[in-house]
C-alpha cells in the first residue's frame, strides 16, 4: 500500500466533490452535539464539509486535520477562523498536545494502509468517553472501476510504471473495523456497509482528481490524462461509480 499522503488538486476536488459533500453531511446529520465540544475533522479536505460541522460548535473548538498541504491551505480559505487551528499531517502518525471530545472524518480512511495503527492514534487522541464518528469508503468500493484500473494498467504502455505500484486503497470491511477498534480501546462500536451508487457529471476531472491520483502520479505527464482516458474507456457507460461507504461509531474507554 502507498507510504503516505499524497498530495492532491485541491480546486478541481472542491468542485467535483458533490457525493464526498453530501455523504459527509448524511453523517454530520446523526451526530448530536452540545455545541461545546474540542473536535477534529480528520481529513477535511478542501473543508467543505468542515464548515458545515464548525456551525455546530458554537461555544466549542474545530481543529482541521488533512495529509495534504493544498487541502489545508483551500479549508484556511474557506473557513479562516472559523476553525481554530490547521494541521497538515499523517493521521496514523496523529498526535494532539491535549485530548479532543470527538474525532470527525468522511472519506479519509481508506487512504491510510494501517488501520491498526490509525485507531490507536486516534484513540490517544481522545479524552475516556470521547467519540469517533467516521465514514469512508468500505468493502466492495469502486470494484468495477478498480478492475477498469487493472486492465489499463497492465497495457505495455504504462505497466512499467506501476512495477513497483502498491495498493492504493484500503476498503475494510465492518467486522474486521469493529475488531480493531475494540483492540485499540474503544467500546460502544458500531460499524456497518452502506451502497452509494455515483454517476459523476464530470468523469475525467472526477476520476482524475479522486480516484486515480496515486496512480498518475506515478506517470509522466504525457501519459496521465491518456491514462484516465483509457480507465474512462474501460468503463461502463456514462460511468457509474458503485461506491460503498463504511461507517463508524465508536466511544474511547
């Protein structure tokens, strides 16, 4: 799996990122918060979704977390101090100087290789009773346009780039998240699949910039966009993305 963040197009995400958007906001929907709380959006992007959840802490604090300095840079933005502190960092290296109440993160853990390691950093980040509400993509995710990948990958034009490639995603399953999180401290779990279908009405710019980026950016750039092409090529048409988001709920004993 890759070794870290990457860095990602943050203007083009903004824009493109309607079903990150609207899925975060399914899940800040069923959070219920005083209005007080210390909280982290683990992975906030270009803070769309940030801003929305900083409205509902009022009296409390919002520290914005993301792997990629242009995500950041675009949430500093938007939200200016609306959020009370940024952060551009790994999020299973995570380490806060104070404990949080809550830990917030929508279409973020996928990225990150170790879950192990991601829990137990943010179960250490939060005080006993704190919670981790989170949703990323999950088993099953993309599956059709990861085998589109596969195909167009190994082509003699492009597959000595990815001789060394690793996997890209992690699309862990519910009961194998509920047995780390309960390794790494945590009670009062509860994960569970969730199928969310997306036709995006900007393929190439959506592809490229969200799904594809690990991978082009292992390319020259002469060859990305005829990369994304082919994906796109290999596609069903239009493109239907079957994405299947993981959710999770979790209290740190």
């Amino acid at each position: 799996m890759n070794s870290g963040p990457r860095e990602w197009d943050a203007e083009t995400y903004d824009v493109v990122s309607d079903p990150q958007f609207s899925w975060g906001m399914e899940v800040l929907e069923r959070l219920r918060l005083r209005g007080d709380e210390v909280a982290v959006d683990a992975g906030c992007g270009s803070g769309r979704v940030t801003a929305e959840l900083a409205k509902r802490l009022p009296q409390g604090r919002l520290i914005a977390v993301d792997g990629s300095a242009a995500m950041i840079e675009k949430a500093r933005e938007r939200l200016g101090e609306a959020v009370s502190s940024y952060l551009v960092a790994d999020l299973a290296e995570l380490e806060l100087p104070d404990p949080v109440d809550l830990v917030f993160s929508t279409a973020t853990f996928h990225w990150i290789p170790d879950h192990d390691r991601l829990f137990r950093q943010i179960h250490a980040a939060l005080r006993p009773g704190g919670r981790l509400v989170a949703q990323c993509g999950g088993e099953g995710n993309v599956a059709r346009h990861a085998q589109a990948i596969a195909a167009v990958a190994s082509r003699p034009e492009f597959a000595s780039h990815f001789a060394e490639a690793e996997g890209i995603w992690n699309f862990a399953g519910p009961e194998a998240t509920e047995e780390r999180l309960v390794a790494a401290g945590f009670e009062q779990v509860r994960c569970w699949l969730e199928p969310k279908p997306v036709r995006p009405p900007q393929p190439l710019e959506f592809v490229t910039t969200v799904t594809l980026g690990p991978l082009l950016a292992q390319l020259p750039d002469e060859l990305k966009r005829p990369f994304a092409e082919a994906v796109l090529a290999e596609s069903e048409q239009p493109l239907t993305l079957d994405y299947v988001r993981l959710n999770i709920e979790a209290v740190a004993a």
